[in-house]
C-alpha cells in the first residue's frame, strides 16, 4: 500500500463525536464521501485521546457503490456486491468482491481537538493518481 498525502482539511473536533456515531465527510474533496468514526476502543490508525477516532473512504474500491457503516459489527458494507470492510483493522476487506482493503484517511487532532485529514493510505476508487 502506497501512503497518499492530500492537502489537511478540518474534519469535526472530538467533542462533536459519540461512540459509534459516524458522521458522513467529505474528503480530500466534494466528489469523495466519506465517513469519521469514534468506535470506542483503541484501534489501528485510531487517534484522539482513546487512539479510537478512524475515518475511512465510503467508495468502494470494487465498483465504487456508496457504502454505509454498520454499527453492530463495525464494518463497511457495499450495496453494490456486498463486500464488507473491518475499520476496526484498518478497512480491512472480510468478505467480497473487492481486491483490496477499503483506503483509511491518515488523522491528526491538534491540541484543541481538531480533527484534521492529512492523506490516504491508498487510491480513492477512481482516481488514476494520487493527485487532486
Ligand atoms: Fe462494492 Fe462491488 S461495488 S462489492
């Protein structure tokens, strides 16, 4: 996997998050859903002061459906073909089409809480490189 820096953007500040309430985001840009997550418990890529803050692409890196969180069991499920992807272990793929684990966005929380987005750990679906 190739680490992409995109351009730092703002994402929401730690007080604005429950456990296990995403919130949809957009990034590095409008044409790229995504989703921030507090999950509760420490995790790979997690930061924030419980290291449980993860946010992840919501394309699918099959076909590129939209997919949307589950709660229950803290995956990403695609409506398209229905792959599942584990962001408890780093978009993990646990099921499905895909070739390749669903790409989660590298997070910095500076020291008033502020959850920036500061890259990609792999190409969005659809995008050729890894510039905007
Ligand atoms: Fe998601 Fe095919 S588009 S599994």
């Amino acid at each position: 996997l190739a680490q992409i820096d995109y351009p730092s953007n703002r994402l929401a500040n730690v007080a604005d998050l429950k456990v296990n309430e995403p919130v949809d985001i957009e990034y590095p840009d409008a044409d790229s859903p995504g989703v921030l997550l507090k999950l509760g418990q420490s995790v790979e890529g997690g930061v924030g002061p419980d290291g449980d803050i993860v946010a992840f692409s919501t394309l699918c890196p099959h076909k590129g459906f939209n997919m949307s969180y589950n709660g229950e069991d803290h995956t990403l499920n695609c409506p398209g073909h229905f792959s599942r992807f584990d962001v408890e272990a780093g978009g993990q793929q646990t099921w499905g089409h895909a070739t390749s684990n669903v790409p989660q966005f590298t997070l910095r929380v500076d020291d008033k809480g502020d959850i920036y987005a500061e890259g990609c750990s792999d190409l969005i679906y659809g995008r050729m490189s890894n510039v905007l």
